[in-house]
C-alpha cells in the first residue's frame, strides 16, 4: 500500500514535548516516517503548511453505547477529533445482561441512549457486544464493566446490601467481562441500583478489577452535599484495594461548594504524593445533564420502572418525595435542596410532552399553575422515566482550576439523544483547544493536546495509540490551531466544530475537509490475556 504524506505540519506529537514541523507517512494504518518538512513523498498528500498534527482525541467518558451502532458514522464525535471514546460509564450500560436485565436496562437508561425501534438486541455478554462494535464503527471504543448491571443481573432491582455468595458471583461476572476485553470497571453511587452497593461489595469488585489489570472509575455518591467525602471515599476504597482509580467527571457542583475545588485538588496530591494511582477528567461547560428520575430519592427508584412509577402515582408517596426534594434535600439530589429553575428539559420520549424541551421546572409550573414538584413527578410518569435534562450547577473556577491538574483527561459526559442535548456533544474536545486554550490561555497547546492524547492511553493502558512515533497506529487529526472553536450551544446543540480539517483512524480518512467521510474503520479495543494492555 502506497503511503499517504502529511507534509508540513506543525506535529504536537501528544507528550507534552515541543512542537516541531515535520512531514508525516503513514501506510498500513501505521505511522511509518517522520522526517523533516519537505522530505517525503507518496501516494497520497495532504499539505498540512498552518495545521497542527496530533494524535486523535482520547474521550474519556463517553455514552456512545447505542449511538456508534445507530449512527456508525459517529458526527458528533469525529468532526471534533476524536479517534477514541470509553464506554459503559456510570455503572449503567447493556452488557452483561440476561433478558430481564437488558429490558430494564433499555428503559432505566432510555434518556441518555434512547430506545430505538426494531434495533438488535442480539448480544448478551461483554465479548458479543465488543463484536457488533466490531462490525463497523467510526471510531475505536474502549468498555467498562457498569457496576450497576452487574449488580441488576446478579442481585436484582432491591435497595439491600449484596450477600457474600452474590458479591462472589457478581466478581465471577466481572472477571468473565475482563476475560472478553473489558478495560475497567464503572460504577453509578448515585443511581440504582448501583447507589446500594456498601463497602464490603465495592472491595470485593475493586480487588477483582486490580487482579486483572484494570482501572475504577466511578460516577461517585455525591457532587453536592458530601462531594469532598464523597471523592475520598472512592479514594480510600480504591487504596485498600490497591486499585487504579480514575475519578470522572470531576467537580465540585451546586452553591454549597463555592470555592471549594482547592479541596478536591488538595486531595488529590495527597494521594498521589502517597503513591496512589489516580487521574481524573472533565468536561469544559458549567451545566451538567442527566435524567429527570437521577434527582428522585433512592428509595423512590428502588425495585425497578415498574416499582417506581407506582409510587409516582400514589399520593403518599408523591408527598415524600416531595419532602425530600424540596424540605430535607435528597441523595438524589446530592444532598441539596431543589433547585426547581436550575433544570432544564433537553430531551422527552413522548411527542405530546415535547413543549416542555427548553424550558425549566420552574418556568413549566408557572406555565400550568402548578407547583414545580407537582411538574416533576407528573413528567416522569408522562414520558415513563426518559426524560433528560441540563442542570444548571457548575461553577467556572472549578472548571479551570481542574482542567489543569497533571493527572487531568478530557471526557466529554455527552448525551447524543434528545431534543436538545447538552452542546458538550459536539463541543468539548474544540471548547477545550479554542476557549480555555488559545483564548484564555490555561495551558500550552502541547499541554492542552497531552490532556487529551498521551495522557489518556496511558490510563487505557492503549498500545500503539495516543502518541506520534513510529509504529504507533495512526489515529491522527489535523486541526487549524488558530480557528478550532465549539459552535455547538445550548440552542442549536448539533452544530459541528470549526477548525478540525482532517481525521485518521488506522491511517483511514473519517473527516476530510471537515466533512465526514462515512468510513467505518473503528473497532473495539480490548484488553490483552495477561491484563497489561489495551489493543
């Protein structure tokens, strides 16, 4: 095969190092020469006089599950970069499941990955769905074990602590996923059922995952009330288990935490001035977004849909709840209060319920003379739990200080469903490079590019990938360092990045020109027998 030729780009080669200029060959999906500007010739050129060279974007959390096999062609990933996103975060995604576990499953998480009508549902096990990945996707994924499937599969839908023979068997289930290719394990403390697993179960499950070479990565059981406990609880758990720890989408969210993000750093160094190991992500936006049923109580959502809508009509239960939410605050809720005009409705199932996209609770119950808590608990039955909203509760000095952490990768968090979602779909990875890098001035772009490169598939422990050298797959992306910007926003969230010109995976073009390409080159990335790599 004939080499393609990136000829003089500026090549940030994803260390951290220095730039240099350099031409670039690439064939048989390997970076085969780096050579000095000018020097190579082949069949194919992309002249790259003005652009940035660099390893494709790593995203760290992504909820691409169900949209890599819908929409294989992956827009709103690719025209930012990426080359690679970890998936089956927070605890909750489709594998391993058995038919009950993946028909909960299919509706606990509708709002973030959608239901879609007549798709197969073929697989059952981690190693079937990497398979269908396999069968052609835009871009390379990496999967996590999700606790809280785990945990539904063995324990079922009850808010009780897991019995020793079910922890030994939800440790069997995960190392059998390991075994498939499974990188790591996730976890949702604050979502069910994973919000009900104590410490005994969390050991048993982190001690298996370090056996086999893997990272924890938790969605963790406050960002509110308790974050700050809440992180070193994760931290204490993953020492005792001498477990890797990568911390997602850190943050330290809602009024109570004001100026609070100096703390979580300060814990951070000291566990890895301790020797722990650990890194964290973030995304660059102060809204957050999940499901509306995320802010319900845990003992409202204990026992599955069916269980928790029965309570959502019962006028007993509606009150409780009500309390909870707006009186005593709920875990839900992380501990806080209700903020009802802090969230806003990005997405609905039901096309009667679609006026109510864009619009907060508060505003909704002003609209209907209603309280806001009476909107809440009568949207969530209408759309039978698969509403998404935004939460409007982050703080921007949290943002900055956390995004330059050397332990820091970018992970994007990001919803694809919905009416609106979140702009952090098709906006982090350019966010990142155009406003917090070339506009204010946060990090070099080296650093900026490590965030999002080197520094990521060390964490994957990926072979081959994240770095420019030679023999390293080429998963590459060609940007204009000078005009890379977001242009998604809260209104007009599907709108594709400025500046990312070019992107390679496995030396295959999925954009050119800053047009998507339709190319499939992507596959699943898994990790190897002996646990020491990811490939």
């Amino acid at each position: 095969m004939s080499a393609l030729v990136i000829a003089g780009a500026s090549v940030v080669d994803g260390t951290g190092a220095p730039r240099f200029r350099g031409d670039v060959a690439v064939a048989d999906g390997r970076i085969q020469q780096i050579a000095p500007p000018g020097t190579l010739s082949g069949g194919g050129r992309i002249d790259a006089d003005g652009l940035v060279l660099s390893p494709g974007f790593i995203d760290m959390h992504a909820h691409s599950d169900l949209a890599l096999l819908t929409e294989p062609d992956h827009a709103a990933k690719v025209t930012q970069g990426v080359t690679c996103e970890v998936l089956g975060q927070d605890g909750l995604s489709y594998a391993p499941v058995d038919d009950d576990t993946l028909a909960e499953m299919r509706q606990q998480i509708a709002g973030w990955h959608g239901d879609p009508v007549g798709f197969d549902w073929g697989w059952r096990t981690v190693g079937e769905y990497l398979d269908r990945l396999d069968g052609g996707i835009a871009v390379n994924a990496v999967y996590l074990v999700p606790h809280g499937t785990v945990r539904r599969l063995v324990v079922g839908p009850d808010g009780r602590p897991a019995t020793a023979g079910e922890r030994e068997a939800m440790g069997c289930v995960l190392a059998q996923a390991f075994r498939e290719g499974a990188a790591g394990l996730s976890a949702g403390l604050t979502y069910t059922p994973g919000m009900y697993a104590d410490d005994a179960e969390l050991l048993a499950l982190l001690r298996v995952t370090a056996d086999h070479g893997g990272f924890f990565a938790p969605h963790h059981r406050s960002y509110g009330v308790g974050a700050l406990e809440a992180y070193a609880e994760m931290l204490r758990l993953s020492r005792q288990a001498r477990c890797s720890l990568h911390l997602t989408h850190a943050t330290m969210n809602f009024d109570v935490n004001r100026g609070r993000a100096a703390d979580l750093v300060a814990l951070l160094d000291e566990a890895l001035a301790s020797g722990q190991d650990v890194t964290i992500d973030s995304y660059p936006y102060l809204a957050g977004s999940t499901t509306l049923a995320a802010l319900l109580p845990s003992w409202a959502a204990a026992g599955g849909t069916d269980a928790t809508l029965a309570r959502l009509v019962d006028p007993a239960a509606r009150e409780r709840i009500r309390v909870a939410l707006e009186e005593t605050g709920s875990d839900g809720w992380h501990g806080v209060r209700a903020q009802w005009h802090t969230v806003v409705v990005s997405g609905v199932r039901h096309e009667a319920l679609r006026s109510a996209v864009g619009r907060t609770i508060s505003e909704l119950a002003a609209a209907r003379g209603e309280t806001p808590s009476q909107v809440f608990l009568d949207l969530l039955v209408e759309d039978r739990l698969g509403t998404t909203i935004l939460q409007l509760v982050g703080d921007e000095e949290h943002v900055r200080l956390l995004m330059q952490h050397p332990t820091h990768c970018v992970g994007s968090d990001a919803i694809l469903v919905g009416d609106r979602p979140h702009p952090r779909a098709w906006g982090t990875f350019p966010r990142f490079l155009g406003h917090y890098g070339r506009e204010l001035g946060l990090l070099s772009l080296e650093e900026m590019v490590h965030h999002m490169t080197g520094r990521p598939a060390a964490r994957l422990r990926l072979r081959g990938r994240g770095v420019i050298a030679l023999g390293n797959v080429a998963d590459l992306v060609l940007f204009d360092p000078g005009t890379v910007a977001d242009r998604a926003t809260y209104d007009e969230p599907r709108q594709p990045a400025a500046g990312i010109e070019h992107v390679l995976v496995a030396g295959r073009a999925t954009l050119a020109e800053g047009r998507c390409t339709g190319d499939l080159p992507g596959r699943a990335l898994r990790r190897t027998a002996d646990g020491r790599a990811v490939e």
